[in-house]
C-alpha cells in the first residue's frame, strides 16, 4: 500500500465519553468475546500461497480505496477484508479469474457496510471501473459468503481496542498522531501477513506501542501495559512478540526498497 492512510475523525469512536469504570468493563467484554475471531486460525497456509497473494493485493487494494471513496470507515474495511480472507478459507476460487476475486471482494464491502454503516449506498455504488456487476450477480454473491461463513458476521477487530489502548497509553496531545500512525501499521500488515492468528486485543497493543515507541524492551512493554485495568487478561510476552515481529517485518521492508532503490540506479 503506497502513501498514507488519511485519518477521518469518524473512523473510530473515542471512549471519552465513558468514566474509567464502563472502560474497563467494555473492554473486558471484548477481550473475553475476541476468542471467537481465531476459529479460523490455520488460514495463513491457503490465503498466503504465492497464487493467490497478488489477487489477495489486488482486492484488499480495492476495499482500501472504494472505502475512501464512500467514506466508510476503517472498521468497515478490515471486517471486509476479515470475511474475504475466511471466505478464501472455506471455499476456493481460481485466483487466475480477477473477475470472480472482484466480485468477492464487493460482496464482502457491502456485507461489512452493512455490519458497520448507518447509511449504506445501493449497490450500484460499489461498481468498479474495470468490472460491472447486475444486482443480483452481487446478491447472489453475498448469499454464497453468509452461507460459507455460517451467517457469523459479528467480528471482534483490533480496531476496536484501539481508542482504550492510546487514551491509556498517550499523552493526549499525541493521541490523533498516535491513531493515525496505529492504523497506517495494522492496515499494512494485513495485506502483507495474515493478522488471524492473533488475538485481537494483542495486534492493537503491539501495533500502538509500535507507534508510540520502537525501541522498547520486553520489560518496558511490561511496564507500560501494566498501567491498563484490562492487563490481567493479557499476556506481556505475547504483545512483545507480537511487538517485535511488527518490527522485523518494516525492517525487512526497509531493506527490500534500499536493495531495489540500488538496484535501480545500477
């Protein structure tokens, strides 16, 4: 994914307006439901073949920008993403056929918007340029991905964590930087590894100490998440792992554009 990720003040809903007391009790009951996110833990082995990585690009690309385009959120748009990697984990399509990912990938932005959105446009709204779809070819579509999923579409995301973790963790003046920044890693990631095998809760505290700090050590993360109530249900190690690999991986990433950039000029 090229350039950043343009934050909206309606992408994600602060938690100012709770006392300490309704935080900490919201939260806990998310922690307690996201174990059901990782049912579908073993995805990582089919979605992350190089056949299927460049169509898996293409559309995770696409849902990025029609969500920009109407002005969805980012909830939204990583619930899309969460049903298109469980749907390519039960049912298979030849990724060779770009038309049939695309539908997909419609289908599972209309499912989310309609999860997520107060208002959600008709269906010819989400057209593409390259691709035209009849109403019912997208229907049809849907229903195929809510039979596939077994009609389970409530979904507990990282997002969802994230205004608890940088109000807890952040001085407020750097509250707006660090969402942005947080949310520019955890959207990048998942077009590059699979975010299913891990709990949510951990992908939103790794990715917002990430943000905040990229030099922390295994005790300092300690240190730092021992300040949140909700820490008891967490593990230290887990979110530093966690941690760590979100480093490795922009290491890594790093490194692939110095060697192409010299490579380049050659």
């Amino acid at each position: 994914m090229e350039g950043k990720i343009r934050i909206e003040e309606h992408s994600l809903a602060p938690l100012q307006h709770y006392d300490s007391a309704s935080e900490d009790e919201y939260v806990s009951i998310l922690i307690e439901r996201e174990t059901g996110t990782l049912a579908f833990k073993n995805i990582e082995s089919f979605i992350f073949v190089n056949c299927f990585s460049h169509s898996r690009m293409n559309a995770l690309n696409w849902i990025l920008q029609t969500r920009a385009t109407l002005g969805f959120s980012f909830q939204t748009a990583y619930l899309s993403m969460a049903y298109f990697d469980r749907f390519l984990s039960k049912c298979s399509i030849d990724s060779g056929k770009c038309w049939k990912m695309r539908l997909l990938s419609i289908a599972c932005l209309t499912l989310a918007a309609k999860m997520e959105e107060s208002e959600v446009p008709v269906l010819t709204e989400f057209q593409s340029e390259d691709y035209c779809f009849e109403n019912k070819v997208i229907q049809r579509m849907e229903l195929l991905v809510l039979s596939t999923l077994e009609w389970n579409m409530v979904m507990i995301t990282p997002l969802v964590f994230l205004p608890y973790f940088i109000t807890k963790l952040c001085n407020e003046s750097q509250t707006c930087h660090v969402l942005s920044k947080t949310i520019q890693i955890i959207f990048t990631l998942i077009q590059e590894v699979n975010l299913m095998d891990h709990r949510p809760s951990v992908i939103a505290a790794a990715a917002t100490l990430v943000a905040m700090d990229q030099h922390l050590t295994v005790e300092s993360v300690k240190l730092k998440m021992s300040s949140i109530h909700e820490f008891r249900f967490l593990v230290a190690e887990d979110i530093f792992a966690y941690y760590d690999q979100i480093q490795s991986f922009y290491i890594e990433k790093e490194n692939y554009k110095t060697q192409e950039k010299e490579s380049y000029t050659q």
